[in-house]
C-alpha cells in the first residue's frame, strides 16, 4: 500500500477507476475537505438510519451542528476515564489469557473481545454476549467505511447489527429510568448515564450511542490487530514489544515510554483505516490544485 501510494502521489496523484476517485496528496486532500458543498460526507443518511432514524451522528454533519455535537461528546469524556479504561482493559485481557491455557485467537478471542467487554462497561451496557455485541458493530462500520459501492448484503446486514445495538441502549435507558447504578470504582458514571444527564433527546442519544459504539470496538481491533500484524513483519517487532511491556509492567517508566513508540510506530505505519475516508461528489466538480475534474454527481472521492 505504501508502494503504491508513493507511485500515485509521483505519478498520477489522482487516479480515477470507474466511479472512485482518490487523492494522494495533501494540498489535494486540504482541498477537498474545505469545500462539503461540492465533496459531502457520505455518513449522514446512513448515519441517521442507524441510528435510528431520529437524528444524525457527528460523522453524517457539516457546520454548526457537527460542532454542538462534536462539543457534547467531548464534553463526556473525562480525564480519568484514560486511567479506568487501560486498567479495566489489562483485567479482562488477564482473565482471558488465563482461561486460554497457553493458546488464544488473538484477534477474536483477546483483542475483540476486550474491545467488546470494555466497551460495553464503559457506555453502561448490560451485554449477554460480547462477542455478537461485537459482530454487530462491525456489521455497522463495514457498511460506513468499506462499502464505497453500496453491496445490498452488506447494507442488510448493518442494519440489521444497528437495530441490535439499539436495542442494546433502548434497555439500558429503560432501567436508567426506574433506577440509577452505583457508581463503578475509578469511573463513576457510564457514559449513556452522562447523556442523559445533559437533557440529550432520546432519538440523538442513540444517534451518538451506535456512533461511538461503532468507533469503539471496530475501530480498536483493527487498529490493534494492525498493530500486530506490523510487529510481526518487522525483525525483532514483536519481541521488542514483549519485552518493553514486561518490563512496564514491573513499573520501568522508560521501557513504558519505549513500548509506546513502537506501537504507535507500529499504527502509523499501518493506519486502521487505510486508505482513507470516502466523500461523494455530491455535483460536478474540481480540486484546485491539481485541476482534476471529479466527474458528475454521487462519484466517491477519498
């Protein structure tokens, strides 16, 4: 992928196949972002569909609403959150890979899974079984971020995966309503908890809900499971990895701080959401820089 980004960006910085446009250079790229009128994100019909029709998740907005929105979630997330979830994250990664006796699957079975439990502790979810709740988010972004041509199956099947996750948060808000948890240790309230506390309408509630839920477990696995995939390519990766976190955990700060260099070396070397993010050519139009010509409406560009 490197290669051929290296030899777009020199050669032919914006190749054209078919329907599908990418741009590879970053003026390019600026380009297309400062003008939503022409390139629109693609997420927002979809984005209110999954969630439930009601509203519209950040990701489908342009301007002052996208930024209300933008403020309301970053005004849930607190700075002790960082702390819960990393120690919350080793727990359940602990008990796992002791159940595993000495043999794990470690994109399913440890990363996915974690990503799963953690999640759903974090939002304030009660999860029969984590792994569905996890197929189901990933039935929803294959369908955000990897289907640029719109496949009728993968559509089907990311519905049907929304409408599980929002029955999820449906029966989380109902015992929300007869009753509040105890507060968990190290993280107080649960995020749908801190929603509902700001007067968020239900409809948006689950908008940002299934949003955050698909941008947690999906986006973490793959992320991690890129991480891996990169360590095992490179000499030494993965034993250097090993080591540091070893080391970490028996409370040397420098190794801490080697260890993560080389995972996010590691990420950005091998970025979870490769190539990039999709727009439409929502009418005719041209990047500036490069003078390329889109080709008419609903045409996809990166």
């Amino acid at each position: 992928m490197h290669t051929a980004f290296a030899f777009f960006r020199t050669f032919w910085p914006i190749p054209k196949f078919g329907r599908l446009v990418i741009i590879t250079r970053d003026a390019d790229v600026r380009d297309v972002l400062s003008k939503p009128g022409v390139f629109g994100v693609p997420y927002g019909p979809e984005m209110k569909e999954l969630g439930g029709g009601e509203a519209t998740f950040v990701l489908g907005l342009e301007g002052v609403e996208q930024q209300r929105q933008h403020d309301l979630i970053r005004g849930l997330i607190r700075d002790e959150d960082a702390k819960w979830l990393i120690t919350r994250s080793r727990e359940i990664a602990d008990t796992l890979i002791d159940a595993s006796q000495g043999r794990i699957d470690v994109m399913k079975d440890l990363i996915t899974r974690v990503a799963s439990e953690t999640c759903a502790e974090f939002f304030g979810l009660s999860v029969d079984d984590p792994d569905a709740f996890a197929e189901w988010a990933m039935s929803i972004s294959a369908l955000l971020f990897a289907d640029p041509f719109g496949n009728p199956a993968t559509r089907k099947l990311g519905l049907a995966g929304a409408a599980r996750v929002r029955s999820v948060i449906d029966a989380a808000l109902v015992r929300l309503s007869v009753t509040r948890p105890k507060p968990r240790e190290g993280l107080g309230k649960a995020i749908l908890e801190r929603l509902v506390d700001t007067g968020t309408s239900p409809g948006e509630i689950r908008a940002v809900m299934v949003g955050m839920i698909t941008g947690f477990i999906p986006t973490t696995t793959l992320a991690a499971g890129n991480i891996v995939e990169q360590l095992l390519g490179t000499r030494g990766g993965l034993n250097g990895a090993a080591e540091a976190a070893r080391e970490a955990r028996n409370g040397d700060e420098s190794a801490r701080n080697r260890l993560q260099q080389l995972l996010f070396e590691a990420a950005r070397l091998n970025p979870a959401l490769n190539p990039g993010q999709w727009r439409y050519a929502l009418q005719d139009g041209t990047v500036t820089t490069s003078s390329v010509h889109t080709g008419s409406p609903q045409d996809r560009s990166c």
